[in-house]
C-alpha cells in the first residue's frame, strides 16, 4: 500500500486530532517551507522521490511546519513550536517561507488558548523547529512563553550557542539564549519522563542531539513524534535518510530501531513536515513499512 503523493501547493488547513492512550493530540501549523528535494531524500534517486513529494523547476519540494499539542487533564504540551517571525525576506525567500497559519494562528482555530501551555518541548535546535521559542518585543527578544518550563537536548543547545562550519547553516544561538537566560530551560540526556506517560528519547543521528517524544509508549494505542527522524510518512524505509544528516550510520541504526518498534506497537506516528498527513500508523509489508494514515477529528 502506497499513500498518494504530496501535495504541490498548502492544503487547506484545519486542526486534527487523535486520541493516543491517554492524551489527545492536535496536529497544529506554522505555516510552510520549501527545501530541496535532493537535500531531503539522500541517496533516493529523484525518479523515485519525485513521484512520492514532486518538486517543482528549482527542485524544491513543498514541506510543513507542524507543532503538535498533547493534552490530558490540566497538562498541555506544545511539541515543536515552529519556524517563528523572525525572519528577512531574503530569507523568507529562500526558504519558501508562508506562515500561514501561524502557531498562534492554528491554536486559536483549535481553542487552546496559549496561556494555558504547560511545557514547550523542542526535539532539536534547527531553526525550522525552534525559531517559534523566541520572539522580538519593544525591540528585544524574549521567550513566547516566558512562564513555561522549556526542554531541549543538553548538546543540541551547546550547539546551538556555539555551532561550527557545518552545522552553522541550521543552527541559531537566538533561537534559545533568550529561554536559557529567562531560566526556564532543563536540558535532557538519554530518556526522560517529563510527565507521567510522556518521555523525551535523545538520539542522535540527524543531528547531535535529535529527540523523539512518545506518549503513552508502553500501550499499544500509544503514539510518537518522529521530528527530523522520519520527517513526512513518506520517509518511513530505513535508509530514506536525509542529506542534512549529520552521521549517516547512526541515523540508519536509530530509525531502523525505532520504526520497528512504532510498527510493532502500533503507535500513531506524528510528522512534523508532511504537508497532507500528519497522523500514521507504520505497519510491516514484508520487508518494508507501509504507512496506515490516520484522519483524525
Ligand atoms: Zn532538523
């Protein structure tokens, strides 16, 4: 079983949900990009990648933007908050940037209001997933949740303050000195429960410090957010590995591990940059995994 091909252009957006154990998940937005096609898929040849994410003339293929939010009784988790404001239009040109919506544009539409966040979970310091953290106020920046504990990888925020030439490309020191200063940062190593049913697995691959969050992972009907480990459900094969990787065999030995386990579980698997599915449940097809999407509410 195969899932249609991305879409070329945004779909119209509208907040989905899933119940994952005991939480419930809302797939939100902030907004959009473009990267290029070669970049995301690695040693996939273009005559296979094309036809599952199609790339327009300048090679760029259409990507979301997707901050989840995992809810149970009063706890409301914001999973990757987004790309942000900050932004030149040299910059947002580049990148093909549309902030349409906004995070704050999509909590709104889902009725959450932002001031009832609980925790802010980044999964790495790449600016396409943390810029969200940080905004410019009366000229100075500061946190977007300034009363709401942060959590980070501990190398991917010693990277992030201090990248060097090959990681420079990805990383911004303002994306969280401002959260580190206000003192609202934990930074976490190997596995960490956040709240009782919700936990943090630092592994490394695409970059330092990559992390993936499950919810709920020792249930069967638990889910996982896969961030830049599997970054759309089109990139569920082991060795669809994207180019920005930092350390190939690691990425190849964490996303083998993890895929099987998802699929063995059953999980609802949570894709950051899918621009049509943002819920899927991997399943084994002989030697391959096929991906069950999953609606939502
Ligand atoms: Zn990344």
């Amino acid at each position: 079983m195969s899932i249609p091909p991305a879409s070329r252009n945004p779909p119209v957006w509208r907040p989905r949900r899933v119940q994952a154990g005991s939480w419930t998940i809302t797939a939100l937005s902030d907004g959009w990009l473009r990267l290029d096609g070669g970049s995301m898929w690695g040693v996939v040849p273009k005559a296979l990648w094309n036809a599952w994410t199609p790339a327009e003339d300048d090679n760029t293929i259409l990507l979301a933007l997707r901050p989840f939010l995992a809810e149970r009784g009063d706890v409301r988790v914001l999973v990757e908050p987004g790309v942000g404001d900050r932004w030149s239009p040299k910059l947002a040109r580049i990148y093909g940037l549309v902030r349409k919506p906004t995070l704050r544009d999509s909590l709104h539409a889902a009725g959450i209001a932002p001031e009832s966040i609980t925790h802010v979970i980044g999964t790495h310091a790449h600016w396409d997933h943390v810029g969200a953290w940080v905004e410019e106020r009366e000229g100075r920046l500061g946190p977007v949740f300034p009363r709401v504990k942060h959590y980070l990888p501990r190398i991917e925020l010693a990277v992030a303050r201090d990248a060097d030439a090959v990681r420079r490309a990805s990383y911004r020191a303002e994306d969280v000195e401002p959260i580190e200063s206000a003192g609202i940062l934990t930074t976490l190593e190997g596995s960490t429960e956040i709240v009782p049913g919700l936990r943090v697995h630092v592994l490394g691959g695409h970059s330092d410090g990559v992390a993936v969050v499950t919810w709920d992972e020792e249930r069967d009907d638990g889910a996982i957010f896969w961030s830049d480990v599997v970054p759309t459900a089109h990139h569920v094969q082991p060795p669809y590995i994207m180019a920005y990787d930092l350390d190939v065999a690691r990425s190849h030995a964490v996303r083998s591990e993890w895929l099987a386990r998802a699929a063995e579980r059953g999980w609802t698997g949570c894709f950051y940059h899918d621009v049509d599915n943002p819920f899927g449940r991997l399943r084994r097809e002989g030697s391959r995994y096929a991906v069950e999407l999953i609606e939502g509410q």
